[in-house]
C-alpha cells in the first residue's frame, strides 16, 4: 500500500516536472527570473517587459495626463530597469521593484520639464467628501480618468500615487521631495477640484 502511494506520487512528480518545467518564466523566483535576463537571456527579459508594460504604461499616463509623453517616460522606465536590474535584491516583489523605477522616472521626467513646481491654491476647508456613490460604470471611471488629467501636475501626482498606486502620505513625500503636510494639502486640493470638476 505504502509503495503503491509512493508509485503514484513519483508518477505525480515526474507529471508536474513536465507542466513546471524551469524553462517557464511564470515558476521561476524573481531573482532566477532576473539573473537570466541579467546574463543574456532576452526571453526572460521580454517576459518581464509584456508582463509588467500595461502597469508601468498606465501609471505614467496618468501622472502625465498625455499620451505622447507617457509612451516617451514608459521607454525611458523600461531603459532604466534593465540598467538597474542587476540591481534587484529580491527584497520586494519583482513587479513593485519595477513600479517604483516607472514612477521615479515619471516624476524624474516632470520634474525635468518643471511641471511639478506649478503652484495650486490651497482651501482650508479639509472637509470628507461624500464617497458613498461606489458605481464603477466605464463612463464614471473615463469621466474620473479625464477629469483627474485636468489637474495640476504636482496635485495630480498626489492624487494618483495616493489613491490609485497606494502609497503612504509619508512615502509621497519621500518621492516628491515635500512635506507630509503639503501631500496632504495638495491631496485635499485635488479631491475638491474633482469634485467640482464632475459637477459634485
């Protein structure tokens, strides 16, 4: 009975060697994943480019709020994670590693254009806006997309690193080069122009 079961589990093992098989990237750790493409391996790096491109492009258009420039940053977040890539230590996900060196690269790209030095009127009124309508139709999600794109750089900087990517206040700071304070300030701002944006 017991050398049957081990019969069948070797069996299942020489089964799963074949579906598992290292050559496929999606099994492999992000640091085998990333010394392949590091030592000449273009089929793992290009695994690495279709799989992390719609993210990296999507966070730098919305920063921006420009197609041409997006497409422009994207390249230019691309060229920086393979020349920081040997770089990779493992000691976040692979996928966030390259997130944080697309947004670097955005901000980097704004800041070199001074986009992100255009000032915005501050409201003391730091009032919660009513969150309560949670529809996520396609034509409420363009109109917010359009919408956010309309604010200025620094404020929708904030606005999508804080809401959409997920980052702390205290993390916008480090990223921006602001105060907490002024994170936040601008994160209040923003919300109030979208609000009166969307007519709400």
């Amino acid at each position: 009975m017991i050398r049957e079961k081990r019969g069948r589990m070797e069996q299942q093992t020489i089964a799963m060697t074949e579906v598992f098989r290292p050559e496929k990237q999606q099994f492999l750790s992000d640091l085998d994943i990333v010394h392949r493409a590091v030592t000449g391996d273009s089929e793992a790096f290009l695994g690495l480019y279709k799989q992390n491109l719609p993210r990296i492009y999507a966070v730098c258009l919305r920063i921006t709020a420009d197609r041409e420039e997006a497409d422009e940053v994207t390249q230019q977040a691309l060229v920086r994670t393979w020349e920081m890539l040997d770089t990779y230590r493992g000691e976040s996900p692979l996928s966030a590693w390259i997130h944080r060196i697309a947004v670097n690269v955005t901000l980097d790209y704004l800041r070199s254009r001074h986009n992100l030095n255009k000032r915005i009127q501050f409201t003391d009124d730091l009032e919660i806006y009513d969150n309560s309508d949670t529809s996520s139709s396609r034509e409420i999600q363009i109109d917010i997309e359009q919408a956010i794109a309309t604010l200025p750089a620094q404020a929708r900087a904030v606005i999508v690193l804080h809401y959409i990517e997920g980052y702390s206040h205290s993390e916008i700071s480090g990223l921006l080069g602001i105060a907490i304070g002024t994170s936040k300030a601008h994160l209040h701002a923003a919300r109030r122009l979208l609000k009166e944006v969307l007519g709400r």
